[in-house]
C-alpha cells in the first residue's frame, strides 16, 4: 500500500512540471515592407492573426537590448511591424534578432548598416563583373519563385513549407557561387544570424514555464526557427504549421 501511495505521490509532482513545460508555438512569416497595401496579407491581416491566437508570450524580430527602446530608435532600426507588435504585447513580448556581435549590448550605431562589413561585400559584390556574370541562372529562378510567393501570399502560406525550400535551395545555389571567395563572409553572417536568432528563442522558452508562443519573424528565417525548435525541445513541444480555424483572418 505504502508503495502505491508512494507511486501516486511521484506521479502528482510530475505531471504539473510536464504541463508546465507544454508549449504551442505558431512562427509566423512576416514580409516587413510587402505587408503594405498587400491584398492578402497585410499589416492589419498579420495583427489581427497574433491577436486571436492569444498568446501569453510574443516574439518579435527586435534585439533582446532593444526591446525596450523608444520608438523612434525602433523606427529607424526595425521593420515597422515588430516595432508595432512589440508596442501592442507590451508586457509578453520578447525580442530574438542578432545584428552582429560587435554592437551586442549596445545601442546600435546611427551608420551601422553603411559601415557593416557585410553591407560593404554586398555593394562590392554588385560591382565584380566576373563574378557577377558567373551567377547562377538557378538563384534567379528561385529567387522569382519566392517573390510570386510573396505577391499572393496569406499568413497560412507561409506557413506551408513552399517559401522556407526555396529559402533553402536559395542557400545552396549561393552557397555554390559565393562559397570560397571573400564574399563567403556574407553567407557565414545569414548563418549566424539564423543561429543566434534560434538560440535566443530556445533560451527565453527555457527561462518560462510554457504556454502559447507565437514568434513573428521575416519569411526568410521560418523554416531555420521551425527546424531548431524541433530539434532542441526533441519534440516535447508543438510547433504547429497551420492556424486555428478561429485565428484565420480573410
């Protein structure tokens, strides 16, 4: 008897630690400037959609150091959407981005992204003629393919799976033409970026007690967030890839 009791005692601890710990996770693709006079998917489109899934916590794409800056610094450093979302859940929101470890911490600089060694490869890379003539024919198709994606996109599109392949085999086709020149550099800082923006998720997740998450982040960084979700809570979590019927917004 005292060992069924004691049974039942161990199973009453447990079960609220595994309920506490029970996360439903809706990553949504935002297309920052597109959202703009979108007819299926615009700004009000994508507020409403977070607003009814009624989340306790919100993620936005805003650096953990910004989050609680004022607007007009957000405004001039983030698309106007997160700036709007992180307004709106004030209170349950948190920021993920990553703009590169040497403003980590600090306020990030009024030429930051004139001055980015990155941003400088990128304009330096549209002036190699060489290069430039070597590019694969592939990367535009994909790349054509991604933007019909976004012109008829909805919230639930993006949610499909169709966008994060061709982000993917985008990667590969740049990864071929880039990979070993000096413009390498530019690709290891979109890696970066991904990885960092999935390691601030996880660690906030892990810093909580559970509940209904909903990360807001661009297009191009879903499926990375999706996959190393999945892949850090081993499936103990729901990272769910379409909407309640009640949260679809026409």
């Amino acid at each position: 008897m005292r060992k069924v009791l004691l049974s039942l005692t161990i199973l009453v601890l447990l079960v609220p630690t595994v309920l506490a710990k029970s996360w439903d996770v809706y990553v949504i693709s935002a297309m920052h400037g597109y959202h703009k006079d979108h007819p299926s998917f615009n700004y009000d489109h994508l507020y409403k959609v977070v607003e009814r899934l009624d989340p306790d916590f919100v993620g936005v794409e805003i650096r953990p150091e910004d989050i609680g800056e004022d607007t007009r610094y957000l405004n001039a450093n983030y698309p106007l959407e997160m700036v709007e979302l992180a307004q709106r859940f004030s209170g349950r929101v948190f920021g993920f981005d990553w703009l590169g470890d040497a403003i980590t911490g600090q306020p990030i600089p009024k030429n930051y992204w004139q001055t980015l060694t990155v941003k400088k490869l990128e304009r330096e890379l549209d002036k190699e003629q060489a290069l430039m003539a070597r590019r694969p024919p592939k990367l535009d198709e994909l790349q054509s393919q991604q933007q019909a994606l976004l012109q008829s996109a909805t919230v639930e599109s993006l949610m499909d799976g169709r966008y994060g392949q061709l982000t993917r085999a985008i990667d590969q086709q740049q990864q071929l033409w880039l990979g070993k020149t000096r413009y390498q550099a530019i690709l290891d800082f979109n890696q970066r970026r991904d990885e960092k923006i999935a390691e601030n998720i996880v660690r906030v997740m892990n810093a909580r007690s559970g509940g209904t998450l909903v990360v807001v982040t661009g297009a191009d960084h879903r499926t990375f967030i999706v996959e190393n979700l999945e892949r850090a809570f081993a499936g103990s979590i729901r990272v769910h890839q379409s909407l309640p019927v009640t949260s679809v917004v026409h």
